[in-house]
C-alpha cells in the first residue's frame, strides 16, 4: 500500500467553480499534510499546509483534514484557468519529521 | 538570491552510461533533497542531506545510484551504468532547519533523464 493515495484525474471543471481534491495517506503517525502545486514541465511549489483536524484557508484555498479518517482534502473556489496543474498531497513520516511522501498527483483542468 | 541550481536540465544516454546530475543549493540552506518523478511512481526521495551528511539514502533504487555533497554549496547523484527504467525527472530541493518540516522545500527545474 502507498503511503499516500490521490486520484490522477484529470478533473475537470468550469471556470469559477469549486474544485475538489482529494487525498488519503496510510500512516496515522503522520502530523503534518501539505499540498503542492506543479505546472507543466515545472518543479513543485508549496501552496498549503495543515496540521490540525479541521479547516485552514488562506485565500481561495482550503485545506481540509480529518485524521480518524486519514483523509486530506484542497478546495479551490472561485476556479481560474491560472488553478490548471497537477496537485500533490504530501505526509511528513512519523518516524522523521524531515520526510515526505508524495502522491502521484492529480491533475486539474479548470476550463474558461 | 538565486534558486536551486540544477544541471543538466535534459540528458539523453544510452543503456550501460554513466550519468551525473548536479545541484547547487539555495545559499544558507543546511537541507539538500534528491527526489525523483515519474508517472507510474510519483515523486519519490531518493536521499537527503544535512549539512552535507547523508542522514536517510532508503530511497536510493540499488548501488547503481550515489550521491554526495563534499560542500554546502554543492551536491552530485550518479548512476553508474545507467538503465533505461532509470529514465525520470531528478529534482534537486533545498531547504533551511526550521522549514523543512512545514513543507518549505525548495525545488530545482529538474534534470529530465533519458535512458535509450
């Protein structure tokens, strides 16, 4: 089983709509969730972390985590074209706070 | 400042070749990453560094690959003889204490690695 799971997609959605990304992780040591942004052709960046149960925003972003559940979540409101990119969940391993575990990624296509 | 600085940005070689990738961390930073991305298996670390030592190489594939740092300010990954399962995007990533475990890494464009 991998440590972190995420549909590939692509999703697809409307300009200005909700998108809904999805992410589940295997270990509930983990503490600390975070998701990337990657364009075509280009590295990862950091757009969000959480670390609590709940919700976190920061602009049109939220993250979402439920720990019983081990299931993290990204919501992006209001969609732009811009938003079009591969999304990856990422855990930090319980057993060394300096690793991650990626998932493959899924890619959002928000159409104009 | 300048990024992570990595070289070179495509490689094509062929099966049973030695292939070197190279990355300059962001100055100041005491955190160097390798991963590597493919389709099938995602974005996997393959070692990291602090202050140039290699603290976790779990992720290296096989003795075909290795990695250093002689200084902060510089790092290689070497695959010796190469294969064309190898062939993936390498990302370098730096980051400093303090960052590394809310996430902020650091990553290069990448090393885009063809293996024929």
């Amino acid at each position: 089983q991998k440590e972190v799971e995420q549909n590939s997609g692509p999703l697809s959605v409307p300009e200005g709509a909700i998108a809904s990304l999805n992410c589940t992780y295997s270990d509930r040591g983990s503490q600390s969730f975070f998701w990337y942004r990657q364009y075509s052709g280009k590295s990862p960046e950091l757009i969000m972390s959480i670390y609590s149960n709940g919700d976190k925003e920061d602009g049109r972003f939220t993250a979402q985590l439920n720990k019983a559940s081990q299931y993290v979540s990204l919501l992006i409101r209001d969609s732009q074209p811009s938003d079009s990119a591969t999304y990856l969940c990422a855990v930090n391993s319980p057993h060394n706070f300096n690793k991650f575990y990626f998932g493959s990624g899924t890619k959002l296509n928000v159409k104009p | 400042d300048a990024g992570v600085i990595q070289s070179p940005r495509h490689e094509v070689t062929e099966m049973g070749q030695e292939v070197t990738l190279r990355c300059k961390p962001i100055s100041g930073h005491d955190y160097l990453f390798w991963y590597r991305q493919t389709m099938m298996r995602g974005l996997e670390l393959l070692i990291y560094f602090n202050n140039n030592v290699p603290i976790d190489d779990s992720g290296m594939p096989e003795d075909r690959f290795s990695a250093k740092m002689p200084n902060a300010s510089f790092s290689t990954l070497k695959i010796q003889p190469s294969e064309p399962r190898d062939s993936a995007v390498y990302f370098c990533a730096s980051s400093v204490y303090g960052q590394v475990n809310t996430g902020e890494l650091f990553f290069g464009e990448g090393s885009r690695l063809t293996v024929l």
